[in-house]
C-alpha cells in the first residue's frame, strides 16, 4: 500500500437520510472513529503537507502517514495497525513503523532535526462503510459524521468518501457520476486535516487556492502532458469551487475559480480531446461565475467613482442587490458530474505513446500570437466586441505559454511575459471601467451622483485607453522575444 486513491463528496442535509440508508445494508459497518493527529510546535509536518494520526478503529488503533498527491484523487499512504496500549492510553506515534516506504522517507526528511512531535488536533467521527464491487473494481464507501476538534474549536464533518481498493478509476469515476447526481453530492477536495488546520489558523474562511505549474519535461506524449495540465488547473480551480458552495468565499476565490476554468480551457483547446458538450458546459459555468465576477469588480471600480461624488457633495444613489448564481450553479449535478469527467483527463491511457507535446504546443502558440499580433495592430480600430476577443486571446496564448515553460528559453520565456502580463493588466483595468460605464449608462434614473460618476469613469476610461495603446505597442515590438523557441510573430 503506497497511494490511496479517494473522491471527497459534501452531502447536503436534504439528502442525508436517503444516502445513510443506501449505505446501511445487511454487510455495512458502523465505527466510531477518533484520532489524533501530531505534528511538532512549529508545524514541520504541515510545510511537507504531510498528515500523521494514530486512530481507534474499533478495538485496534491504527496509525496512518498521508503525503501529498497529485492533489486531487490521489495521495502517498501508508497505513499499519499499533502495539496494542492499555486502556484508555493513546499510542505515540511511532515513525519507525512507516521506514522504508515513500511517505515515511518524506516524514524521516521533515522530522530531521525538529523538536518533538506532539498532538495538535484530532477527529471525533462515526463512519458508516459500505464495499461496493462496480465496473471491474471494489470500492469503499464511507460517511463520515462528526467533527474536527482544535483546542476549544469544533467544525462539524458531513461527507462521503469514495476509495478505490483496486480496479479501474474509470470505475470509480463512474459510481461517484451515479451516486452524486442519485443524493445530490458536491465534490470537495478537503482533508479532515485541512479542516482542521483552518481551525488552528483562526481562519473565517478556506484559504484562497492561486494556480502552480505542473512537471512537464520534453517528449512527453500530449496525453500525459495533458493530463498533467488539466490535474494543474482541477488543483487550482476544485478548492476555490469548493468555498463558493460551502458559503464562505471572498471575491478571489471566484477570480481564482475563474482563471483556472480559463487555463483548463486553454489546455483543451490547444490539446483537445474535442468534447463539444464538455466545452459547452464549461463555457455555460464559466459565463454563470461571471456575474458574481463582475458584480464584485463593479463594486471595486464603482467605489472611486461614488467616492469622488459624495466628495463633490451627491450622495450616491440605493443600488439593488443582484442575485448571485454562482455557487447554485456549482451544488448542480452536471457540474460534480462535469468534474469527474475532467478527472478521467488527469490520468493518461498512453503516457508513453503517440506524438510528443512539444511540436504540437509549439505550434499553437505560434498560431495564437500570430493571431493576438494580427488583432493588436490595429488596436484603435477595435471596437469593444474585438477588444474583449483580443483579450480573451491573449489569456490563452499566456497560460499555454507558463505550462510550456519547459520548452522555452528562460530568458526569453521572461521577456515575452513581462511584455505580456502588463499588458493583460491595463486591457482588463479598461475592460472593467467599460462595463461599469455601460452599467451607470443604463441607469433607469440620472441622478447627478451618476451624472458626475459617469464623467468620472469616462476621463479614467480615456487614461487607460491611452496607456492600452502603449502597452499593446511595447508588446508588439518584441517580435523576436521568443525567436529561438520558433515563435516568430
């Protein structure tokens, strides 16, 4: 045992009872679980994202070393049941038990010369285990009920787990589609452990997820580079997605949401495989994110603007609350049912076969600047359709271009995205000030607080246009920034 491989499901209250008696057939178990999970003072542990717990299972205690994974199905595990301990004693967490394995040399690495480890949180948990044998494969399921306990914090634990014992993961992919559309399931990456850190950290909500690049060396087929870039975004976005539908996301957990759901759709894109009902249904997200997007850029870019109007002395006018769609949108079935066939991606059929990634990313990139280079010419003669075309370009010539780091020359890697960034910057700071005019334009009443904002936004609109065009000529005139990667403009 080297690697679990697991699927985490919310399960909304309405649904609870039919799942509890879907699980609780004449072979389920029923366990209380409690555990203590240590780690030194200064959190040696947690920087190597690890988790190390012994737990009461049944009458055994069980002590169990998690490492990090691919971060969505799959983590380094290794499991090994205690000396038995008197009753009522805990059993010390013994690294000695885990030598030899990956998750133990990682754990050997992270403890050399820490402090003592000590308990720093545990679980309180009553679990309801169902095997399932489904499409070749044999399946654990578990509803976990109970709590993650931190000193005197408490957060409560309703979930489902899906372990896949042995088989196929396409079918435990498929049982968790069945399963999540039959009670409602809301796929959400987080570990018992990482709830329980939040509460360590006084945190009010989940911490905001940014994106990483994936390991992608030359050679690789496309169907692993692929699969490597879709688990890099599914990494990003999955946890931002997972706070909107727990009710306790920041305006950038949306924005972060979002710009994965644009790299992971720059990926298929560049790579494929062609889907038009995926890519529909993601475009269809993606546009329901948008309104809680813009709704709280509106706000940021409307502040100044009612700012300098009550400055001037015109209170700024009642504004109605706009319904916010997204995390409905995100709790539907065909969204869980949409990630799980993203998942499927983030494991290659063939890592080793077909045509290499390079040639064929290197060619799209060479497409899409040509294409980016072609619109930026003539960037006054733009009107706002072909501007925001531009911009969408743009975003996916530079998301392809960071995941093919490892095909490019650093140095002029650099050069094209210091040119590139910028530029996405001021085009999107424009882009919001020509929603919010278009927003105070239709206003149904012209107070003189709108009167004066709209002026306001029109003279910061005019500045922006200008610095556009000088960041969109700068841009163009580093036409041999990537030359020796063959992607001449």
């Amino acid at each position: 045992m080297g690697v679990e491989i697991e699927l985490k499901f919310q399960v909304p209250p309405g649904r609870l009872a039919a799942l509890t008696r879907a699980l609780a057939t004449r072979t389920a178990e029923r366990l209380d679980l409690r555990a203590a999970y240590v780690d030194t003072p200064d959190g040696h542990l947690k920087r190597a994202r690890l988790a190390w717990r012994v737990r009461r299972e049944g009458p055994h205690w069980v002590q169990t070393l998690k490492g990090p994974g691919d971060g969505l199905v799959q983590r380094l595990e290794h499991e090994v049941r205690c000396a038995p301990v008197p009753e009522g004693a805990v059993p010390t967490a013994d690294a000695a038990l885990h030598a030899g394995t990956d998750a133990g040399r990682l754990l050997a690495r992270a403890l050399a010369g820490a402090p003592p480890v000590q308990v720093v949180y545990g679980t309180e948990i009553r679990r309801l285990r169902r095997m399932m044998r489904h499409g070749g494969a044999r399946i654990e399921l578990a509803l976990d009920q109970g709590e993650v306990v931190a000193g005197d914090r408490r957060a409560p634990v309703c979930e489902l787990e899906m372990e896949l014992l042995d088989g196929p993961l396409d079918a435990l992919l498929s049982l968790a589609r069945t399963w999540a559309q039959r009670y409602a399931l809301v796929l959400d990456p987080a570990t018992k452990s990482e709830r329980a850190q939040w509460l360590i950290d006084g945190a009010a909500t989940r911490p905001v997820v940014r994106g990483a690049e994936p390991a992608l060396r030359r050679g690789l087929s496309v169907d692993a580079a692929r699969a490597a870039m879709v688990a890099a975004a599914l990494a990003h976005g999955l946890p931002n997605a997972a706070a909107l539908t727990a009710g306790v996301a920041v305006p950038d957990h949306v924005h972060q949401l979002r710009v994965a759901m644009r790299r992971l759709r720059s990926v298929l894109r560049a790579l494929g495989p062609v889907d038009p009902a995926r890519d529909q249904a993601l475009q269809a997200l993606f546009a329901r994110l948008g309104g809680r997007r813009d709704a709280d850029v509106m706000q940021d870019t409307l502040a100044p603007a009612w700012a300098a109007a009550e400055a001037a002395g015109w209170p700024r006018p009642m504004t109605e609350s706009v319904a916010d769609t997204a995390a409905e949108a995100l709790v539907a079935s065909a969204v869980t049912a949409l990630w799980l066939d993203l998942l499927a991606l983030t494991v290659p059929t063939a890592p080793a076969a077909g045509a290499a990634w390079d040639g064929v990313v290197l060619g799209r990139l060479r497409r899409w600047r040509r294409t980016a280079r072609r619109l930026a010419a003539d960037w006054d003669g733009l009107d706002t359709a072909q501007r925001h075309r531009l911009r969408k370009q743009l975003k996916r010539l530079r998301y392809l271009l960071e995941f093919a780091a490892p095909l490019l020359p650093a140095r002029r890697l650099r050069a094209e995205l210091a040119h590139l960034r910028p530029l996405q910057e001021i085009l999107g700071h424009w882009n919001d000030l020509s929603v919010a005019r278009a927003h105070l334009a239709a206003w149904p009443q012209p107070t003189p607080a709108v009167v004066f904002s709209a002026g306001w936004l029109a003279r910061a609109a005019e500045a922006a246009e200008a610095e556009c065009r000088r960041a969109v000529k700068r841009w163009r005139a580093t036409n041999d920034g990537l030359r020796g990667a063959d992607l001449r403009g």
